[in-house]
C-alpha cells in the first residue's frame, strides 16, 4: 500500500539522521575525598597540644597492662582552644570492647531545652575484664572536625583510687562535663553494703547512681537515668546495695553533677541573652564544679534482722504478759473480796447476827463526794444502795454550787435495784417489738417518745446527772453504738485494700526504674528486705496493730463481765457507775490497729501524694476518743456513727485538698478558716444547749433575741457555767488555730489539721478530768499510773516524731539533708522509735479513758454529775 511505504521511509531517514550526531560530552567524575591521617604512638599522663581540620584525622594510639584481679581507671580528658560552636571537634574512642564518642563544646540541655555548652571534658573509660593473669590492651582516640583549623589539648591518665575500699573515705571533684565513677567489689562474708556520698555544698546539684559493671557507662546529666539505681543530692545521698542484685559482685558508683539546680530545690539561673545572639544559642556555665566525698560501708547482717524482729516483739508481748498478770491479779483480789462479804453476811455464832461490813471493802463511800450525796449520809451493802431518808425530800448538793433537791420514794429504806429494775423491765416487756434484738433500731423505738417534753424539760436543768441522760433503753444504745464497730470496719477494708495495692505499685516502679526520689526514706537507715526499700519502717508499725489488738481483747473480757453481771441483775450493772457501752471502744481499738496497717503502707513509699493514709485514722482515732468522752456523761444524745463518720469523712477530704491545693494558695485558707470558725460555733452551740436547738430560717432572730434579754435587758450571767467556760477556752484556741494558718499558711497542712484535732482532744480531756475532781469525785490507782505514764511516754514519743528525718514538702535531695543513722540495735532510727512509743502511749490513752470513772462502779447514776 502507498501509505505505509511512506512511513517506513520517514522513520529510516530520522534513524540516519540520529545516527550522523555527534556524541555527548563525557562529564568528569567527582574523585573522592582524601583525607591525611596521623598516627601517634601515645604515652599516658602526657598532654598532646595539636591542631585539626577538615582534611587531617588524628589518631593516637595507647596500650596498657591489664592484670586479672587488678582494676585501673583510664581517663580522657580534653580541652578544646578553637571557639567553633556550630563545627565542633569529635573526639572517638575506641575500645576492645566498647566505643565512646562525644563532641567539643559538649552540649548538654536542661529544663526547657536549655543548651549548655562545655569546652574542657573528661570522660572514664569503662575497663574490660580480661581472663588470662596478664594482657595488653590497645585503645585508640580518633580526633576529627569539619572545621577548617580547631586547636585542642589530650591527656590520659590512670586513675588513682578507681577501686573504693571499704569504710575507706575518697574525696574527688566533679563538673557536667567531667563526671567520676569508681568500682566497689563486695569483699568475702559482705552481702550488702550502703554507700555514703557527702558534699559541704548543697549546689550544684548532682546524681548518684549505682550501675552494673557494663559497659557503657550511662555518665552524663541526659543518661545516668537509664540504668542501675540512683538519687539526686545536695549534700548527702545514701543508698543500699545488695550482692544478690549484682552477678559480678562488683558496682560501679557514678556521680553526675547535673546542668541545672532545679531538681534539688535551687533557684533556676536567668541568663540574658546578646544582642546578636539567638535564643538557641547554647550558655556557657563557666566553672560548675563540686567537691564530694564517698565511703562504702558493710551494712546489717541477716542475724541484726532476726534480733529487731525479736526485740520488737518482746516489747509488745511484754504488755500481753502484763495485762494478764494485772487481770490474775484482779480476778484474785475479787475472789476475796466475795469471800470477805460472804463472810460478813453469815450470822455470827456468837450474837446470830450478820457481821457489820467495813466500807474499805465495798469502796468509797459517796458520802465523801461534794455533789449527789444525801443530807443525812448514806449507806451500801451487797444487796443494794438504799436511801436512808429522814424526810421526803433531801438536799442534792454540788462542791461550789447552790443546793437543789431530788423528790424520793415515801419508804424509809428500798433497794434501788427492785423499783429502778422493775421499771426498766416493765418498760421493756411492754412492747413486743423488741422480741428481736436484731430488728431494735433506735429510729423505729424511743423509750421516750411518749413523754418527749420531759425529756426537753430534764435537760433543762442547772444540775444535770448522769440518769437524766441515760433514760433510753440500754438495748437500743447498744445497737446504736454498735454501729460505730461496724462501720469502721467496713470502711477500713475498703480504704486498705486499695491503699495496699497503690504502694506494692509504688515500690514496683522504685524497683524497676531504679529512681529512688520517687520515695522519702531515711536513707542512712533504710534496710531493704525482699522487694520493700525500708524494711525497718515497716516493722516498728507492728506496735499500733498487736496493741490494738489487745485493747479490742480487754473490751471484749470487760463486755463479757459487765453481761454476765446483767444477767445476775446486778445491782451495780443495772443502775450504778457510768453506762457501759463498748461499741466506741471497739471502734477505737479497730482504728488503732487500722493506723498501724496504713502507716506500714505509708512507709512502703513515703511520699506527699499517700501521707493521707498516715493521717486518716489518726482524724478518727481523735474524734473517736472525744466522742467517747463526752459519751461517758451524755449516753442519750452522743451523735450517731453516721453523722460523726461523715464528719470526719469531711475532715479528711479537706486534708487531701490543703496538701494538694494549699500550699501557698491564699483563696484556699481563707475558705477554710471560714468554715473552721463557723464549725467551731455550730459545735459550741450544740454542746452548750445539748442539742435543744434548731438551725433554720429563724435562728438569727432567736439569736438576736437572745443577747438582747441577756445582754441588753439584763446582764445576767450564763445558765451553765462549766459549759461556757470549756466553750470559751475551746473558741479560743481554735479561732487562734484559725488565724494562725490564715497568717502562716505551714505547708503541712495534713499535720496542721491533725494539730487542731489533737488539740480539741486534750482541752477537752483536761477539762474532764478538772470537773471530775471539782465535782468530789476521785481517780483510782490504776487510771492514774496510766495517765503519768502515758503522759511521760507522750512526751519522748513527741521529741523523736520531731527529729524530721525526711520531708516531702521539699525536693527529695533536700530532704536527704535530714537524714540520720539508725540510733537502736542500728537497725531502728528516730521516726521508728516516734512509732513505737506513740503506739504504747495510744494503748495507754485508750486505758485512761477505758478505767477512768471505774470509781463511780459503785455510785447511783442519780448522784453521777455531768459536765
């Protein structure tokens, strides 16, 4: 076809014409890069002043003698003379079996990616061990720079003292860029040792890290945190190392001085910056170099371990011990007692007649009180109190107070415990709904409900006495007290477990990261067992919980004597002494041993964000105890456990606010200032008026009303005098609390709260043991002795608790600053011996309160007064 004869001749004249152009250029090959280098057989201890560019490698060459139970330090250092920031110098070093490089200027940064630049460096070479007795090792330092002409300076040395001696002191210096470690090698029969590094300066700051002989060596301020254990430090850094950890038996103790401060709690530098120069630009320190001083130390055997475990358990069953000794010994002189009476009561086989029974033996007669006694004296005997009664009415008087009268029954003589019993009882049997003790609940059932303006005209009265506050029936304030046992021990279970997990995850990522800031310990007598840091802390807590376990066993004996004596119909059960109610003790002793589990917990890992569980059971310990105390006067109108449960709910959600929010926070004192004062005048009101008063739309007019027919009308003096003045004193000094913690602001706020606490406790304890004694009534032996005793163990208990060996309101390298040496068995420091003491003075708090009024056991409640 014409058409495609035409194409094939197109396409063979372009492929000629193609064929007839003359080739392309060949461009030239770019030749390589040869750089010149320079070999140099090296010496040691001998400074190299050279010179590098662009075009020359240096390279120097070092060889030594490594013997096989010999270590030497090898040490670079190099200074660099050229001023070339953007081109620095690459130093190289190159080992048998580890390679270390780094550059000069040495950047290194800080808080906010601040660069700090470093023109004279020293590093350690990490030493390779070698198998045979003797062998010469070759390393070799390569120099190198893009720049076109750098100066620099290169020295090796061996490093004296590389390997520490035990209980032998070594003195060094360090910098940034010049950081020292040494090698410790555990001598025969030591499994574990503490390393001691101290400073007389605080700043600059520094690192202490113990790391496993490997190599590298993690040296600089930007790794010493990837392996190994290790603490910031100001002054002193203490840490515990243990052979089983370390399969070479052999550590290295690495010591970083670190860019900035701002870790240990100093100050951060402001470092202007030139006109010309850019925020990137990296600072120069100048000389930041500090002088320390390390020393290794054997640390406890596992036989000191044995013998604290012991010693701390012979303390505690030493009160075991006792106690039983102390119940024998009662138990024996109540036998005799009942014998002598028994005695006293058979008819004598001279007359026929019963022998006549001196009052030493039945106690202190209330004859001898101020208050409650009749005109014409009284009398006891084994069936019962009777009232020796002249006319109708006696006289009721009270120590310092105007006499008022009490109306008696018309018969001369009648045991107390037929009428009073039989009215307790017909009350009871009278209503069928307490068949059941298990359906009592004191909303459902009042024994007064049928005569409640009574009961708000009883409470009324100038001179109250014990049987005015104690009208309800004995089986629905059980029940109601009850309550309190229960509740904490369900609350303890569902705050401690958790509790427990939190810190075994604490103590886990102490052990796994290594970052021993992450807790406060005292780490100058912090003896690790297992997997827990600071054994010894834990331990001294073992006091709070074997204590508490024993008070719950002296309640329960005293709950099993006092049922029995009602099923006897005791006389003195029944209708004699201060009501017995255990369920608060019960909860007292559960919050006791409760303190000791969480404060173990707590120093598993001590630190600002679980000292709420040092704290908690502490706030309740304190309210409980107040609470019973006013129990023991006010059975009928004490709070219910869950309005002081909540209460105290509050209390601790405010500590867990203050120590997260305030310190420093001025928004946050003033708020609670507030609510401390208005709390402190709820409080008051309630107590003064015994609870015979509302809180609503019209209570500041009824205010109002008040200090104007008071004050205004007629100054006329307080209807209860004692109330008012304990009030007082009580505004006083929480109003003083209140303005105190405005003005300072102390940012421990837990202890602030648990000062306040603390110190409503003991005015409200001194003022109960005044009144009892203004009121003619006395303290027997045993209370006494605990109370001198407790009071004296309080007392040294206070002076180790402020020994401060630790503080987690500051840096974790200040509070190293603190630290101490073990002072007991060198196993036990100053904070363990605060645990011990203020567990024995908790056990000896809660006997005070326990055995207190046991001298009224004898006393009608008629003539029991409250205050």
């Amino acid at each position: 076809m014409p058409g495609s004869g035409a194409a094939a001749l197109a396409w063979a004249l372009l492929a000629g014409a193609l064929l007839l152009l003359p080739p392309p250029p060949v461009l030239p090959q770019p030749q390589p890069h040869r750089r010149n280098v320079s070999e140099t057989e090296a010496q040691f201890n001998t400074t190299y002043t050279d010179w590098v560019d662009a075009d020359l490698l240096h390279i120097y060459a070092f060889n030594h003698s490594v013997r096989r139970n010999t270590t030497e330090g090898v040490r670079v250092s190099v200074n660099v003379l050229s001023d070339h920031k953007d081109l620095p110098v690459l130093f190289v070093v190159r080992q048998k079996e580890a390679v270390v490089s780094f550059q000069v200027p040495l950047i290194l940064r800080g808080l906010y990616q601040r660069k700090y630049a470093y023109q004279e460096v020293s590093r350690t070479l990490c030493q390779p061990q070698t198998k045979t007795e003797v062998e010469t090792q070759h390393f070799y330092v390569d120099v190198s720079t893009l720049s076109l002409n750098a100066s620099y300076q290169l020295r090796v040395t061996r490093v004296e003292n590389f390997v520490l001696r035990t209980n032998k002191r070594f003195s060094f210096n360090a910098t940034a860029s010049q950081p020292q470690y040494f090698k410790y090698e555990f001598p025969e029969g030591v499994d574990s040792v503490i390393v001691k590094v101290t400073s007389a300066m605080a700043f600059p700051c520094s690192v202490i890290s113990i790391q496993d002989i490997l190599c590298p060596v993690y040296d600089l301020d930007n790794n010493v945190a990837f392996i190994g254990m290790y603490q910031t430090m100001t002054k002193k850094a203490a840490i515990t190392v243990q052979k089983k950890d370390f399969p070479s038996h052999s550590f290295y103790v690495v010591v970083v001085v670190k860019t900035e401060d701002e870790a240990c709690g100093g100050p951060l530098p402001y470092y202007p910056l030139s006109k010309n120069a850019s925020p990137d630009e990296p600072v120069d320190q100048h000389n930041r170099q500090k002088m320390l001083e390390v020393m290794v130390s054997p640390a406890i055997t596992s036989e000191a371990y044995v013998s604290s475990v012991l010693f701390c358990l012979s303390i505690f069953l030493s009160f075991y011990v006792l106690t039983l000794l102390i119940a024998c010994w009662e138990s024996c002189r109540q036998h005799k007692r009942k014998g002598l009476l028994s005695a006293m009561d058979s008819p004598s086989l001279d007359t026929g007649h019963s022998r006549s029974i001196p009052d030493s033996f039945l106690g202190r007669g209330y004859d001898s009180y101020g208050y409650g006694s009749f005109g014409n004296g009284s009398s006891s005997s084994t069936e019962g109190v009777t009232d020796s009664l002249g006319s109708t009415e006696v006289s009721y008087s009270y120590v310092g107070q105007e006499q008022f009268k009490r109306r008696t029954p018309s018969a001369l003589t009648r045991p107390l415990s037929i009428p009073m019993g039989e009215r307790s009882l017909e009350n009871v049997a009278g209503r069928p709904r307490l068949d059941s003790l298990s359906s009592v609940e004191e909303d459902d059932y009042d024994t007064l409900a049928d005569i409640d303006y009574d009961k708000n005209v009883i409470r009324t009265k100038k001179y109250l006495c014990v049987a005015d506050l104690a009208r309800k029936d004995k089986r629905v304030l059980r029940k109601k007290y009850q309550i309190y046992f229960w509740n904490i021990a369900t609350i303890a279970v569902f705050y401690a477990l958790p509790v427990i997990q939190l810190v075994i995850t604490y103590q886990t990522v102490v052990n796994v990261t290594g970052n021993q800031d992450i807790c406060y310990y005292n780490f100058l007598c912090a003896h690790p067992l297992g997997n827990l840091s600071a054994f010894n802390n834990i331990l001294s807590n073992l006091g709070y919980i074997l204590l508490g376990l024993l008070f719950l066993l002296i309640i329960l004996q005293r709950e099993i004597n006092y049922n029995r004596a009602l099923m006897r119909n005791d006389t003195h059960a029944l209708e004699c002494g201060i009501p017995k109610h255990f369920g608060l003790f019960y909860a007292m002793g559960t919050a006791l041993m409760m303190e000791g589990l969480l404060s173990a917990c707590y120093h598993v890992c001590p630190n600002y964000t679980n000292f709420q569980f040092d704290t908690s059971f502490m706030y309740m310990i304190a309210g409980l105890c107040m609470l019973k105390l006013y129990q023991k006067r006010h059975p009928d109108i004490n709070a219910s456990a869950y309005s002081a449960y909540a209460c105290l709910a509050l209390v601790i959600f405010f500590s867990v606010v203050g120590v997260v929010f305030g310190k420093g926070n001025t928004a946050f004192w003033i708020v609670f200032s507030v609510i401390h004062i208005l709390a402190t005048l709820l409080l008051s009101t309630q107590l003064y008026y015994m609870g015979r008063w509302k809180l609503d739309s019209g209570i500041l007019r009824r205010i109002l009303h008040v200090l104007y027919t008071d004050c205004v009308r007629q100054c006329s003096g307080p209807m209860y005098v004692d109330r008012m003045v304990l009030l007082v004193m009580g505004n006083i000094i929480n109003w003083s609390l209140a303005a105190y913690g405005l003005i300072v602001r102390p940012n421990d706020f837990a202890s602030y709260l648990l000062a306040i606490g603390i110190c409503n406790l003991l005015l409200y304890f001194a003022f109960y043991i005044i009144m009892k004694l203004r009121s003619g009534e006395r303290i027997k032996l045993i209370p006494l002795l605990c109370i001198i005793s407790t009071s004296v163990v309080w007392g040294f208990a206070l002076f180790f608790f402020f020994q401060g060996l630790s503080t987690w309101q500051k840096t974790p390298a200040e509070s190293r600053e603190h630290n101490r040496d073990c002072i007991l068995l060198d196993f036990f420091d100053d904070h363990d011996i605060w645990h011990f003491l203020s567990s024995i003075a908790m056990f000896g708090s809660f006997l005070v309160l326990l055995t207190l009024d046991d001298d009224l056991d004898c006393i009608q409640r008629d003539k029991i007064y409250v205050f």
